[in-house]
C-alpha cells in the first residue's frame, strides 16, 4: 500500500499555534495569579512568550534541556534528522517552581518533561500539545496527538512558493 504523504505528520501553523497559546492562557488565567512563567527551551519559549502576553507577565526565564541530537541524514521531511539522547540540563533555576508556571510546546515521550518536572516539583506544567506517553506528566495541554505523529512546529518549517503542475511544478512528496 502507498504511504499517503503527511499522514503520520502534523503541520502547525503560526496562526494555529497562536490559537492554541491563547486558549492556554485562558485556562491558566483562571488557575493563576502566577509569580512568573519558565520556559522549556527551545520549544517553550514561543508559547511562554504568547502567554507571557496574554496574562502580563513580565517575569519569563528558561531552563535550557536538551534531549536531542540533529544528526545529518535528513530523515525528517527534509530537515535534520533527530536522534534521542540523554537528558541534559544546561541551564536549570532556582527554587522547586512554586507559583510559576513552566511552559513548553510538547510533551512526547516524556522524558524531558519528566526531568524538569524533579527539578520544578511545584511548578504548573502546561504543554500545548501533548503525546499519550507523556500526557500524565504535566497538567494541562490544549490538543493531544496521537504517539505516532510527527509534529512540525512553525519555527521548523520553511514556507516557499510552490510552482504550479500546469508551469513545470513537481510534487515532493507522494504517494510511494
């Protein structure tokens, strides 16, 4: 059978995502007041930033993990490949995360969600998407996806113009 393009991905847009950031702030406007927001880089830093917005928050600071390695075979829609590596904190905060709110864009599997979480036991954790295997570990997300998706996010995806079939245009991705 022909694998059908895109059907194991999920495109975001701006426009979606600015949605999503807005109904989470929503439900997190009525859980607050909250001292401030910590991002999860690099992901988190757009919704916390929209967030940050919505409820007038001016104190925003980051704890910077990495969980993933790019590597160079472009086995992801043309882009880096990403290979899952150890959890690495570079950058982490102070405190156990009481009152703030501790914001990024997915939790998947669940593993950086998970280290964060021990060092931020207090903080809310939201996510505005959110993967079966992760789901339990923070608090509230505003769409679930299923395990198997690939999610690109805005910031991943460059936006060209496409040349009509009828003018020489080809499709990149097909069918087989």
């Amino acid at each position: 059978m022909a694998r059908i393009p895109y059907e194991d991905e999920i495109i975001i847009s701006w426009v979606e995502l600015h949605r999503d950031a807005r109904y989470l702030s929503e439900v997190l406007h009525a859980k607050g007041p909250w001292r401030g927001i910590i991002a999860v880089t690099r992901g988190g830093l757009v919704p916390a930033a929209l967030v940050a917005r919505e409820l007038d928050i001016r104190l925003v600071d980051t704890i910077c993990v990495t969980s993933y390695d790019s590597g160079t075979n472009g086995a992801n829609a043309g882009g880096p490949a990403q290979v899952r590596g150890k959890v690495q904190v570079l950058k982490g905060v102070g405190g156990d995360g009481d009152g703030y709110l501790l914001i990024d864009d997915l939790v998947d599997t669940g593993r950086t969600a998970q280290a964060v979480r021990q060092l931020l036991p207090k903080a809310y954790f939201a996510t505005l998407y959110a993967k079966p295997a992760g789901r339990p570990i923070v608090d509230t997300c505003v769409k679930e996806f299923k395990q198997n998706k690939w999610i690109h996010f805005p910031w991943d995806i460059e936006y060209t113009f496409a040349t009509p079939i009828k003018d020489g245009g080809r499709v990149t991705a097909g069918p087989g």
